[in-house]
C-alpha cells in the first residue's frame, strides 16, 4: 500500500497532519504575511484566531511543517529561529483553506434551508 504522504494529491498537503491539521492550518495563515519565530506566531495567533497554542504542540507542528518543506528557517542574528511560508506551504495553505470554506458553506447553507435548530 503506497504512503499516503507520496501519493500526488496529498503531497505537501495538510492530510498527513491528523491532530495537527488545525494548529498547521493556523501557523501557516500567520506566515502567509511574512516570517516569524515561535513566541511572534504565538502571539499573531492568539490575535486573530483567538486561539493559544501550548509550546509542544506548536514546535511539533513546525517541525512538521519544516519536514514536509511547507516552511523553512530564515536566517537571524539572535538565538530566535524565524521561518517563511514556502511555495508549497501556500499551496498547502490554500488547499486547506478551500477545503474549510466549502465545509462551512455547506454547514451554513443547510443551517439557513431549515436546520434541526433553524
């Protein structure tokens, strides 16, 4: 059985991510308007998804995220490790960012067409 990770369609997607599809989702939204280290992601995060992200969980996305070639280190003059979104990382992020929409539109169309709780 081929990995799923090499098929074509999921290559440098978001699939292979489990758990951590929300917190990537998140940390390459906060990317897509320039680099950031760990503690500024943290913080731009909080500011538009209203959403904290405990240190383990987001250095282990990062590190996902690096792995997959979605971000990469930027170079810096302190002991911060900035990263960028990649080519592939934009790709990813708006893959995944469609993907969201079309579910939320399905959600609110059916919730407005008479919805359990209408």
């Amino acid at each position: 059985m081929p990995d799923p990770a090499s098929t074509p369609a999921q290559a440098g997607s978001l699939v292979t991510f489990g758990r951590y599809a929300g917190p990537a989702t998140l940390i390459l939204s906060s990317l897509a308007d320039g680099a950031k280290h760990g503690y500024a992601l943290t913080k731009d995060i909080e500011q538009f998804a209203d959403v904290r992200l405990a240190p383990g969980t987001l250095y282990e996305a990062l590190a996902r995220l690096e792995g997959q070639g979605l971000i990469e280190p930027v170079p810096s003059d302190d002991r911060r490790r900035p990263y960028r979104l990649t080519a592939g990382g934009a790709q990813a992020l708006r893959a995944q960012l469609s993907d969201q929409r079309r579910v939320a539109d399905v959600g609110l169309r059916r919730l407005e067409q008479g919805g359990v709780f209408a």
